[in-house]
C-alpha cells in the first residue's frame, strides 16, 4: 500500500513549503540525478495502470518497460538522500507518457523514461498523481533538499510516417483532450522534415526528428503557449529549477523566451543538455554562445568527455587540465556548469573502467572542481550493469541497495559538507598547481577561502616545489584518510613543504577565511527584466547594506550574511555591473543582463542574400536583444539557416509590443563583415504568442 504522511506532519511540511525561501544559488550543493522509474517502488498500485495496461514487467527482463519507480519512492527515501549530502534532485520527466508500447523489431517499448510525453499537463500514472508530485516536494523541502525537474519541450512520442497505427503517433493532449497526433496534424504543430541524418548540421539538429521523435514547433504559437503554461504549472508545484531536455535541438531564441518566462514567476535555476560528441565538436561554439546569452547552463560535455578520458581510459591528467582551462575561458558562467562522471544516456563509469579507486577520484574530482558536481542514482552504490556495452537502456538498472557506509556514499557526504562550508568550492577560481601524467594537483580560490585538492592514479610519488595559496600552518586531509589522503605543511611563501603522495590516494585541504567586506560569488538568474526576483550569494554581506545595479538601489527581500534577495530595479536594458555596499565596504561587482521587456519568439527570414564560400548571415538592431547594432557574432543572432539557398531564417527573442529596427550582415569565418544596404528594416513585435517577418536582402 501507498505511505501516507500523517496529518499533522503534512501540515507541517506544507505550511513549510510555501513560507520558506530555497535559495536559487546552486553552486555549493550537489545534485543526485534520479530515473524515477528505476530508483524506488514506493506504491505498489500504480504499476500496471488501468489508464495504461501492459506497460510494467514485475520480471524486470524488459529493459524498455515500466518496472515500478515512482514519486512516493523518492519520497520514502528523502533521508537516505539528506544523510549523503544530497542537496538538489533532478529528476526525469514525470509527464504523462505514451499509454500503449511502441514495438521495435517485436519488443515492446514504453515512455518508462519520461521522454515520450503525450499530456504536460497531466503526472503519468505510472509515477503517481500531482498530490504524490506536491507531498515528494514538500518533503524534499523539508529535509533542505532542491528539486530540478526535467522538462521536455523540444517533442512528443515516436511516429512513423509509413504506419498510422505505430505507437500513439505523436499524439498531443492538453490535460485529458486530445489535440492533434504528429502523422495526420492539422494544424501545424509539428515539423514534417524527416529524421537527423547530420549531427553537426545546425538546420537538421533543430527541424529534424530527433531518434525518431515528433519534433513540435515552437515558433507555432498554440504549441509556444502551451509549453510556457506548463513550465508555470511546475513552477506553481513548487520545483526550484529545470533541466530541459535536448537544448541542441530547439532554437536559442525560443529557449531564451522560456527562460524569461519562466523566471518572470521565480528565480529558478536552469540547466540543459547540449551532447557534445567530443573536443573538435563542430557545434562547440554554438553551444558555448548558448550558454553565455539564454541563462541556461548546459550540461559541461565538454569536461565530462575529459573526466571519462583520464579516469576511465586512463589518459594523461594533461588532457584533464586542458579541458578546464578551456572550458573556463570559453564559459561566462562557468560555475553554473553541472559537471558529472555519467548519466542516463551513457554507460555508467564502472561499466567502462570496472575499478572503485577511479570511480572515487573521479567522483572526488567532480566534487571539488568548478562547476556544480552531479551524481547519477546508484553510483553510491556501484550500481552497473555492463550488458552490450552499457548503454542505454543498461545504464538505468533498478536500484537495489541503501548502505549508507560504503565509501563512495561516505565520499560524497564529506564533500557536500565541505562545499557547503567553503566559498572557494562554490565560487573559487581553478588553478593547476602541479601535474604529471598521473598526478593533479590543483587549488580553488575564492579571495582568501582556499581549497588545494591532490589526486594520485599510481604509485607512491614525491611531491617537490608544490606552492598554494594557503596560509602557512598544518592542514590534515579533510576526507580523514578516506582515499589514503594525507597532512601536509605549508611555510609563509606559500611553500608546501616535500612530502610523498600515497598511491592511489586523494587528499584534500581546505582553509575558511573571516570575510571582512561583502564578496559576491554568485547571481542567478544571470538576465531577466525589471521588475524579476534575483539571488546574490557570497560571503561577507552582514545583517543589512544596500545593492545597487549600475547606480540604482534595488529593493532588498531578504538579507543574511550570505545570501541576499532583490527585486531588479528599473534600469536600462543591457548588461548593469552590480554590487553590494555595507558598513564594511564595498563589494566587487558581478554582471546582470537586464532585458528590454517580455520576451516574444520571431522568425526572421530574408530572401534572396546571396554569400560567397565561408560567408554567414547574421541579424543586428536597435533593442539590446538585436546586439544593439554590434556586429559581434557572439552577442548577435545567428548564423542564420539555409535548406532552401538563398533564403536564410532565424528565430530570435525581442522585446513584446516594440516597433524595433533591424539589419542583416554577411560575416566570415575571418570577421569580415558586409553590411545589407538601404534603409533599417522596422519591425513591430507583437504583445503575446509568436512572431514571424520576411523580407529581401537589400544591396
């Protein structure tokens, strides 16, 4: 039977629930990525749905079928996760999912994932209700835990356009009714362009099937409007943030209009995936672009394919310290990046590199170095399962243990509570400070908070002309020998006096710095408009001050020696420098992107622009969401898309109700820039839904 709360604790947990303040500021937590379907069977009675039969093996032999997870699991194991050091759960998509399997090559396949959505405004029965929803995020509230839910707008379910009677046919419903399905639409929901064939073509990763997946179009205006409401409908549940799935395939100005949307009601912490398929990914910079103007932070594939290479594959450390750097100068927000060993969508690490001792470097690295560390369910536990490689659907076993004393679980706890004392692990810069193919040592620094970190993957090494940034004195292994880590000194130039690095070991010291003045580490959101809820977090911020974005004062909310909610003041549009001013200084200041008003998606479309070899084109105009007339192709929109030469589109965000003037530019891979000719084309942006203009290039 289904666990009920009593009435009284309920009654606690919701008066809770709707009177505390969940602090958006993310990066001194640690995320616990869960399957819902596949981590805890909480209520028996929703396996096998009268909504929905056939679709839960009691067996667990079909690995593409429901095999009982739900909300109330997550639920009854919110101290197991509390006790870790779980500080934020993301959690799959609990939509309702497609009602009858999906058959490939006889085996009978069902939305056991979340990502085959029918109904966003519905909770799937097999995962529960939207009460199951509200009391699984109560009580993740009440044990100080945050909830990311992963929001799928960018599809429905699988069709086939050969077979009207393969699966529900991409079938989209609104709360019950059926709308339309992806192979008859009338109405326009859906792009009709065939599957992905070329991964690293930016047209076919947006307007084509993704894994067969009927791909919804969000410039339509039913579909923009729908999604919108259902994002509100999670924001109103309760959730702290979003992970949305497959940012790659949706268009940057369509996600920034979400974003918007969404942080309009609540300063809510947004991440994404944008698969990255290794170092030379030719989509690298889009994604970079991506992540520095939507306010999303994408998923760090980028670090990830570096972390698996060097612990998994055992690479050299270089290439590790390579990606860091790279990372760290191509990101503006670097820290916001979740970083993460592995996931649902890749075979687990012990599956590539079956060896605990990597698996708790790994997991230490990811525990200490930039970015927001994120741990997949089970990797506590050394849940695998390395059936045909380990992919998916191997990847998502069922979870089958709760040892809170193995070393991995003791692991992550001791580094959660770290990153919760220690600002240089949530905000600090990261240095290299020493390295060989098999040793890194490397530091985080926030002013004077200190973290040195030193990982060994072979044997005994002697470490010699070490030099950190902590204060001289004795500093023990803040893990307790956990990893056979070690105590080190340092003298007052910073010296690390010589020692030997034991073999296969992690050591970790730290150093917590009184705060004299306010330091900011953190904004978020990092854009929105006036008028929108934002939280600064740091060190150092005292009982009272005032924040000010440029040279205007905001309306404070609430204010602690870490942490400061604000209201955006009324300020121009653009990127304001803001800062906090107490008795006790001044602080450094940290950029907020102000937008001109509500965001509305347009699609641009210009005929007839002709390029030479090399050229693309690109929109600039009046509003700061146009770039403001730069031609800087990381702050303007594009390159554009071309299926149909010389016809080239776009869809980008600008500000609802504005009559607004644009022009379009032909750059090149060298920067080279031309100019469209004539006069500014003036545009005015309607107040609600979408827009769309076309017009010829002018010479």
């Amino acid at each position: 039977m289904k666990k009920r709360y009593s009435v009284i604790l309920t009654l606690v947990m919701l008066f809770l629930l709707t009177t505390v303040a969940y602090a958006l500021d993310l990066q001194g937590e640690v995320v616990y990525q869960i399957m819902v379907d596949r981590f805890y069977d909480g209520n028996t009675g929703n396996n096998n749905p009268a909504k929905a039969p056939g679709l839960y093996d009691s067996s667990k032999s079909n690995w593409k079928l429901y095999w009982g997870g739900d909300l109330d699991g997550i639920t009854q194991k919110m101290t197991y996760l509390k006790n870790m050091g779980v500080t934020v759960l993301w959690i799959t998509p609990v939509h309702d999912n497609i009602d009858v399997a999906a058959y490939y090559n006889g085996t009978a396949n069902a939305g056991y994932h979340g990502y085959w959505a029918r109904d966003f405004k519905k909770i799937d029965e097999h995962f529960g209700t939207w009460t199951d929803f509200d009391e699984m995020i109560t009580a993740a509230h009440y044990n100080g835990i945050k909830v990311l839910i992963d929001f799928a707008p960018n599809h429905t379910s699988p069709v086939d356009i050969t077979d009207p009677n393969f699966a529900e046919r991409g079938a989209l419903y609104y709360n019950g009714t059926l709308w339309d399905d992806a192979y008859y639409d009338s109405h326009g929901y859906w792009h009709h362009n065939g599957g992905i064939t070329n991964w690293d073509d930016r047209y076919e990763t947006q307007y084509k099937n993704l894994a067969d997946l009927a791909d919804l179009a969000q410039e339509h205006a039913t579909i923009d409007s729908y999604m919108k409401e259902a994002a509100s409908d999670m924001v109103n549940h309760g959730v702290d943030g979003f992970r949305i799935d497959a940012i790659k395939h949706m268009t940057m100005g369509w996600q920034l209009s979400l974003t918007d949307h969404i942080f309009r009601a609540k300063d809510v912490y947004m991440t994404g995936e944008w698969y990255l398929g290794g170092y030379s990914d030719p989509l690298y910079d889009d994604n970079v672009k991506f992540a520095n103007n939507t306010g999303i932070a994408p998923l760090d594939f980028y670090l990830n394919k570096a972390i698996r290479d060097v612990f998994g594959y055992n690479a050299n450390f270089s290439v590790l310290d390579d990606a860091v750097i790279k990372t760290g100068q191509d990101y503006k927000w670097k820290n916001d990046l979740p970083v993460f060993i592995d996931n649902h969508d890749m075979a687990r690490f012990l599956t590539i590199n079956n060896n605990n001792t990597r698996l708790h470097q790994a997991l230490a690295f990811v525990l200490t170095c930039r970015g927001i560390p994120l741990v997949y369910y089970g990797t506590e536990q050394y849940l695998h399962d390395d059936t045909d490689g380990g992919g998916d659907p191997w990847n998502r076993p069922m979870m089958n243990s709760w040892d809170q004393t193995t070393t991995a679980y003791r692991l992550i706890k001791d580094l959660s509570d770290l990153r919760k004392s220690n600002p240089a692990l949530k905000y600090g810069d990261m240095y290299q400070r020493w390295m060989n193919s098999n040793v890194y040592i490397f530091e985080r620094k926030f002013y004077d908070n200190v973290v040195l970190v030193a990982i060994n993957k072979s044997s005994n090494r002697s470490i010699t002309g070490l030099y950190t940034a902590l204060p001289q004195g004795t500093y023990s292994d803040e893990l307790g020998g956990l990893l056979n880590g070690l105590a080190i000194s340092v003298s007052s130039n910073g010296a690390v006096t010589n020692f030997t690095l034991p073999a296969n070991s992690v050591s970790v010291w730290s150093y917590k710095a009184t705060a004299s003045t306010p330091h900011i580490g953190n904004i978020g959101p990092v854009l929105g408009r006036a008028g929108n809820k934002v939280t600064l977090a740091g060190e150092g911020f005292g009982s009272s001050g005032n924040v000010y974005f440029g040279a205007t004062r905001a309306a404070i909310n609430s204010w602690s020696a870490n942490e400061i909610k604000l209201t955006v003041p009324a300020v121009s549009s653009g990127v304001v420098p803001v800062s906090v001013v107490t008795s006790a200084g001044t602080s450094n200041t940290i950029d907020y992107e102000v937008l001109s008003a509500k965001q509305i998606p347009v699609v641009f479309t210009v005929r007839n622009a002709s390029t030479s070899w090399g050229q693309n084109i690109y929109l600039t105009g009046s509003v700061q969401e146009l770039g403001n007339w730069s031609t800087d192709t990381d702050q303007i929109w594009g390159p554009f898309l071309c299926p149909n030469y010389p016809e080239w589109y776009t869809v980008a965000s600008v500000p609802a109700g504005q009559t607004i003037q644009f022009k379009f530019l032909k750059i090149d891979s060298n920067g080279n820039v031309v100019w469209e000719g004539g006069n500014n084309h003036t545009y005015t942006v309607p107040t609600s839904g979408t827009g769309n203009i076309t017009v010829d290039w002018q010479n």
